[in-house]
C-alpha cells in the first residue's frame, strides 16, 4: 500500500510540475523559445516516467508500427503547412468565447510542437499509470481502473476549458482508454501514440473544412 501511495504522489507531482507551465494557457503569439521549452520540458518528464517503467516495458516494435508512427509524425508537422493550400482558416469558430483554449486548431507549427509532445507526455504518463501503479493488478481490473483514472484527469477539464469541451473530450476518453489498456498490455505502445496524435489532427483538421453550421 505504501509503494502504491507513492508511486501515486510521484506521478502527480511530475504531471502537475510539467503541466503548470501549459494548462489554461490560450498561446496566442507563442514565441519558438517559449514552444521549444515547453516541448523539452514535456520530453524530459516523458523520459522520467519511462525510466520508471522501463524494467516493465514491452513495445510491438515492428515496421509497420514504426512506419504507421513514423507516418502520423510526419502529417502532425507537414499538416500547418499543407492545410493552408487547401483549407480556410477558422476565424468565426475560434473567435466565440467557448473556444477560445482551441489553440490546436489554428494548426500553428508553434502550437503543434508543444503538442506533440504534450501528448508523447501523455502516453508516457498512461505507460506509468497502466504498468507501474496498476501494475499488479489482473488485466481486467487494471484497465477498468485505467479508464475510470483516464477519465478523471479528462474532467479535470473544467478548470481549464469550457464545460462543453469538457465533456466532449470526457465522453472521447472513456473508449479510448479502454483500447488503449488493451494495447498497451499487448505492447502496441506506438499504436497507441499514433491513434492520439491523429486523433487531435484529424479532430482540429477539420474546422478549416467545414461550414459555420456544421461545427461541433
């Protein structure tokens, strides 16, 4: 119980020492020093949580999840450039007051940086939570907890964003947690990188597509 409640207090300390600098912030003007800051600050808390569990760590490496992981990485920081030949930027949605921590999707190379590895951070952080602090756990139990924790930190939210994206984001967690759990402990680590990352993409992508009516 002691080790349990440790491991607890250090994972949220690094999330809340990493997060501090990024949570609730719009990055209107982000400056490249501020992105590339924030980014290494996420890369260096990934690594610790890595280190952690690295004695527990199974990866699927294999070239079809390296090519899908490679491929995704590539899209996520070609996409700001590409997009502008061919979709118009969402001046009318990110402009109303409920959106304005969508910073995502004005698909900024700024912005997109410290995203991508935020979320290699989050990956990290799922890895800690799934193989460290859950670690004993029989799989069924383990990933019925991973997601009920997934989904809390998703809640969490509301400090931060509108209720609406909260929720949003909440009701995505749930599912993707699950199959995340899944394969995780089937070692598909990089999968599960690539889903996210194109997930956000895909998800911010699309408002430089579509009519004013048609946006969720």
């Amino acid at each position: 119980m002691n080790t349990l409640i440790l491991q607890t207090l250090f994972f949220l300390v690094i999330a809340v020492i990493t997060y501090l600098p990024y949570k609730g912030k719009d990055f209107k003007n982000v400056s490249w020093r501020r992105a590339l800051i924030l980014s290494v600050l996420f890369l260096l808390s990934s690594t610790i949580f890595v280190v952690e569990i690295y004695q527990n760590l199974y990866i699927n490496l294999n070239l079809i999840t390296l090519g899908i992981f490679t491929l995704v990485t590539l899209l996520w920081f070609f996409t700001p450039k590409i997009i502008r030949f061919y979709g118009k930027y969402p001046k009318v949605f990110l402009e109303e007051k409920i959106n304005e921590m969508r910073f995502l999707a004005k698909l900024e190379p700024r912005t997109m940086t410290i995203k991508y590895f935020e979320v290699l951070f989050q990956q990290a952080g799922f890895l800690f939570i799934f193989l460290k602090i859950l670690g004993n756990l029989p799989i069924d139990n383990r990933i019925l907890l991973f997601t009920l924790i997934v989904g809390i930190f998703h809640l969490g939210n509301i400090l931060f964003m509108h209720a609406k994206w909260t929720l949003i984001y909440f009701a995505l967690s749930v599912p993707m947690a699950i199959v995340f759990g899944y394969m995780i402990s089937q070692g598909f680590i990089l999968l599960t990188a690539s889903i996210h990352l194109a997930f956000y993409l895909i998800f911010n992508a699309r408002y430089w597509f579509l009519k004013k009516e048609e946006i969720l």
